[in-house]
C-alpha cells in the first residue's frame, strides 16, 4: 500500500557512493530519503579497500577517477580524523625492464593530463620501500593518491546529506522499484527521482543494468608501523583488476594509521558465494609476501570477503535509465575513489547542467548507443 510519503528524491544504498549521491542531490534542495538494506557505510564499502587512486585504464577512467580526487583533496582540509585521510601516494611497482617500459608509458599518459608523477631507479624504490624486495626494477610514484578509512567516510557525507535536510533510514531494504516509486515490504513510498545505488546489488533491483557482484578477499596484519609507507600496487595489478576472468590475485597493500597492513587483492566470478576461499587467499597472501617477504614475519589478525559491482567495460553506470529511475553504481574496485565525481555528474544530469567531464561514457545506456 503506498505511504502518503513523497520524496523529491530517493536514494537505495546508503555505502559511500550512495552518500555522496544524496550530500550532492540535497545539496541542490531535493528532499532526499537515503534507504539501505543493512547499515550506513557497510556492503562494499565497508569490505574494500580506502584508495583514492588514478587509474589510466582507459582515457574515460582516468578522467572520472582524476575529477574525483581533486574533489576529495578539496575536502581533505574539513574531514574529521575519523575518515583517517592519509595523502600516502601510491607506487606502481616494476618486477623488470619490461614493466619499466609500462612504468614510462604510464608516466607519459599522467605527463599529457597534467598529473605529477616520478619515475623510481631501483634504488630510489628501495629507499622509499626497504621492505619490498631486492631486485625488483623500480617503479612510478605517484603522490596525489591517498588512502582512507570507507565507512566513516560515508557516515560523513550522510552527515552532510543530513545538515541538508535529507533523512537516512537503515534496515530498510527495497524489494522492488517502480514507476515513481520504490516498495519496502508493503509500504510504497514516491518520489520524482529514485537513484539506484545499491552498489553490487544494483543489478538484482534493475536486471536490465549489466553489474555483477564480483567476490574479493582481504587481510590485515597486526600493528607494525612503517613497515609500509605509500599504496603498492604491482604493475600487473591492471591485468588482474580489469580483466573479467574467473579467478585472478595481485599485490597491492596499504598502509593503515592503525600502524597496519591492508592487503589484497583477489577477483572471483563465483555469483554470491561469500566463502572465504582458502586456496584464493593463500595466493593472494603468497604473492604479497613475495613482494615484501617481511609479511612472513607479521600475524594476520583478520581476513574477509566482499562483493565488487562490476561491469563488463569496467566502467561504472551513471544517470538515467528508465523513467524517474536513475542508477550510479558499477564502480567495482573504484568505488571510493569515484563517488564525489560520480555523485557530482549525477545530480548534474537530474538538474539538467552540464557535468565537468563526458558523461556520455558512463551512460547506462551506453551499450544500446554503441550499437545503434
């Protein structure tokens, strides 16, 4: 039965991509209801991992993942030390000259969009890194690149919605979306505008929008502070993250302020079996350690999994795809890197303004076009 409730706008999905969707849409003076299945910050973004971090993927990547970090370094200054902002820069590590090569190519794709970087010697790895492993090439630093804490970085751009008037209601999941509507149980509430994003989950309320829960394992060690001090990323990261096979691992930690080691990352297409994965995750703890064996050294203290919303372009889907119904999710492993520049060309799109980048890109229309 419907409510009587009527919002300007709905938003499903209450993790960071969702909040920034609402910070943005409330900000604009829609009345905003933010409705999620479970609890504020969690799903993926509770389960992933905090980088905000370019990735020259594809020209359409680079461009929404450097928009979106410049939007959170305009923040950085006013978040709480609980988002736990930490402008560690990452390096793109180099196993031998051939990678170099990639290293070059990389730094010279950054060059042309005016996005700083430094080519490493092998020494000058080792310098910054001593506990990488010797031998290895060198690699590319690029220092604008960050890691945060996710959750409580959502909790702050709900806060943000709230200061705007928008209002956040958690254990509330929605089984159904409608013209003009979306159903919680028996209760159907309105609005002119409902934004679907229900991050991995997305594509269970919408079937026609092609995302799909894409399974990762992650591990933290105990405290050991400096043993890592920016995001490490092997170069074959690119080939692991955005190549849709079956099952992949690669190295890529991150410092925590807790003093601890983040590590990842492994890829599963396994639907939604959240099974830990032991054999997965010995790979994936065996080819960190390959790159720091120091690793060997320090307990792990917790393991988990977590489901990424991928698409087959790895391109996340951004505005509207049927009547009153808008979707920003598909962000898979960029998710809280790409949530400030995807919800600020949402809330452009609904307002009818032209957005800062091409949002063509990143229409979920886009197949059909591509086809006509």
């Amino acid at each position: 039965m419907k409510s009587g409730e009527r919002h300007d706008a709905i938003v499903i999905g209450a993790g960071i991509v969702g909040a920034a969707c609402a910070r943005t849409l409330s900000r604009d003076g829609l009345k905003v209801l933010v409705l999620d299945a479970a609890f504020a910050g969690g799903g993926t973004t509770a389960a992933g991992m905090g980088h905000i971090v370019l990735m020259d993927d594809s020209p359409e990547q680079l461009a929404l993942t450097a928009y979106s970090a410049e939007l959170w370094r305009e923040l950085t200054p006013v978040l709480p030390r609980s988002v736990e902002m930490d402008p560690c820069g990452t390096i793109w590590v180099a196993e031998d000259d051939a990678q170099m090569d990639a290293v070059r190519e990389k730094q010279r794709t950054y060059a042309a969009h005016d996005i700083p970087s430094e080519t490493l010697s092998a020494a000058r790895l080792h310098g910054l890194e001593p506990n990488l492993r010797s031998g290895l090439a060198g690699g590319l630093l690029v220092r604008g690149d960050a890691v945060l804490y996710p959750p409580a970085a959502a909790l702050w751009l709900l806060e943000k919605a709230r200061e705007n008037g928008a209002t956040i209601r958690e254990s509330c999941r929605v089984d159904e979306i409608i013209n003009g509507a979306v159903r919680v149980g028996t209760e159907v509430i309105e609005a002119d505008v409902i934004v679907n994003a229900a991050g991995a989950e997305a594509g269970t309320l919408a079937p026609a929008l092609p995302i799909v829960p894409r399974k990762g394992h992650l591990a933290i060690s105990d405290r050991a502070p400096g043993f890592c001090r920016h995001q490490l990323v092997e170069l074959g990261y690119l080939t692991s993250a955005h190549v849709m096979t079956n099952e992949s691992v690669a190295f890529n930690v991150q410092p925590r302020s807790t003093g601890q080691v983040l590590i990842g990352s492994s890829r599963e297409l396994v639907g939604w079996d959240g099974a830990t994965n032991r054999r997965v995750l010995a790979r994936m703890l065996e080819r960190a350690r390959l790159f720091m064996p120091g690793l060997s050294h320090l307990s792990i203290v917790r393991t988990w999994t977590g489901f990424r919303p991928a698409t087959i372009d790895k391109l996340p889907l951004i505005g509207q795809y049927a009547a009153n119904q808008w979707v920003a999710a598909g962000h898979e492993g960029l998710g809280i890197t790409t949530s400030l520049g995807s919800a600020e060309i949402l809330a452009d799109l609904v307002a009818g303004r032209t957005p800062a980048i091409h949002a063509m890109p990143f229409s979920p229309m886009r197949s059909a076009v591509a086809a006509a």
